[in-house]
C-alpha cells in the first residue's frame, strides 16, 4: 500500500468507515491515551491522525493544550475536522508527518495510533519528527506485534486464494512494518530519539456488535484492510467462496452479539535527545 492509495480510495474508505475503525481498536486506545495523558501536555502533534480519534480525546482530556492531527487523506481529515467542531484547541491538517513542521508549533507530545508504519523512509520521518519537537519532547505510538501474535489478520489472509495477497519484505511500509522491536528500536535511535521503550499490549479486535455481529463484522472486513483490498480483485466465484469461508470463520468467534478476536501491539515510547 502507497501513498496515493491513502490520498485515493482507501483514505475514503477509512474516512467512512471510522465508527467500526475506532470501535476496533477501542481496548488498545484506552491504553495508548493513558500513556499519552501520563504527563502534563502543552502541545500534542498525532500523526496519521485518521478520523481524528486520538486527537478528539486528548483535545477533551487536555482542554489547555494545543492539538494538531495530520493526514495525508483528504476524506479521513474532513471527518476528523467534522468530529472536532467543537473543540477549539484541536486542528487537522492535510500534510505528511515526514516532512511537516509547525513554525510555531513545537510539541512536547507526539503521538500516533497505528500511524507510523507506513512511512517510506521511517528514519527520514522519525528525524524530522525529533528536529519539529520541543526539547525533552515525548513520542508515544502503537503498532501491530507479529501477524502470528494477531491471528485474526493471519488466518483472514488465509482463507484468499494462495497468492492473492503478495508477500511482502519485512520493511515494505504497511500495517505490520513496524512488528520487528529490533529494526523499531533502531530506527528511532538513528533518528535521534532516546529512552525507548517497548509495551507490549494484548486487546480484543472487535469486529462486530449487535443482533446481526457476524454480518456486522463481515461488512467491515470486506471494507477495509488488505483482505479487503485482495478480496476486491478476485473473480465473482472466488470472491463468494472467500466470502462464505470469512462468515464461518466470523461465525466461529462470535460471543453472542460480539465477534472479538485476540490484537496484539506494542505501545513504544522515546524522548527526544
């Protein structure tokens, strides 16, 4: 996935899809904001900020600092500038974090759920992250662990047809770029940054609710991710046989009016030097 795919239909397709997204990740955002609230914040930067979520509940949590969100997607920037019509101290703009600096805005909080790991060149962008942030500044992010630590990722993948998802190099920006704590680490230390630390964090994907979870969470998994996107390739027989195999599987961890499966991320923090 590139940078135009954000900037195209896929940033559209997240930006309609942020109710299921945040509901997602509801367990691990708990976790990172507690993280992020840990110490005073003047000044928050949150990085592919999406539709805004990270950005909304620090800028209710922290009603005297200062909290701007960027995206790269259009759409995903309007829905979050839509959700935060009420909130004077929060801002989005559309910009790239690997490059963007406020001219007056240093902040002492940088932040990201999910964000990071699509950087093309992470050590270029986790360096002009460090030179943008106030001294002493805090870096606060979560990404996926491995896909064997995420089964629901692995084993959705699986029910494609053998080779409709590419397998990809390690370091090939995306949603598990980032799973390897040793290239992490190594990454933020050649961009300057000190005091890593690595958090790991088990939470319950949801991907469905209701009377009907099962088709809840089937709509959302032929919406967005990479099955999703695979999935949209295939002939209309190949794509039906996936289908019905996705919903059994679905079927199988439904908790009565929840289909959770087991996320697995890590919540990484760091100082500026």
């Amino acid at each position: 996935m590139d940078r135009s795919d954000w900037e195209g239909r896929v940033g559209r397709k997240w930006a309609d899809e942020w109710r299921r997204t945040d509901r997602s990740f509801a367990g691990l955002t708990d976790r990172l904001l507690a993280r992020a609230s840990a110490r005073p914040i003047s000044r928050a930067l949150d990085v592919g900020c999406g539709a805004g979520e990270l950005s909304l509940a620090l800028g209710r949590g922290h009603s005297e600092a200062e909290i701007i969100g960027l995206d790269i997607s259009e759409d995903l920037v309007e829905a979050a500038r839509e959700r935060a019509a009420h909130l004077d101290n929060v801002t989005f703009f559309v910009a790239d974090a690997a490059t963007w600096r406020g001219s007056q805005f240093s902040p002492d909080l940088v932040v990201s759920r999910h964000g990071v790991m699509f950087f093309g060149d992470p050590v270029g962008a986790f360096t002009n992250l460090a030179k943008g942030a106030a001294p002493n500044a805090r870096l606060v992010f979560s990404c996926f662990r491995d896909r064997s630590e995420n089964p629901w990722a692995e084993q959705v993948a699986a029910l494609l047809p053998e080779g409709t998802i590419p397998v990809e190099a390690p370091e090939t920006p995306g949603p598990f770029a980032f799973a390897d704590r040793d290239r992490v680490e190594s990454i933020l230390d050649q961009a300057g940054w000190k005091e890593i630390a690595f958090e790991p964090v088990d939470f319950a994907y949801i991907a469905g609710t209701g009377e009907y979870a099962v088709e809840d969470a089937l709509s959302y998994f032929l919406a967005i991710g990479p099955a999703a996107r695979a999935a949209a390739s295939l002939d209309e027989h190949a794509r039906a046989e996936f289908t019905d195999k996705l919903r059994r599987y679905l079927a199988a961890n439904d908790q009565g009016q929840l289909v959770a499966m087991q996320g697995a991320a890590w919540i990484v923090s760091a100082r500026t030097r």
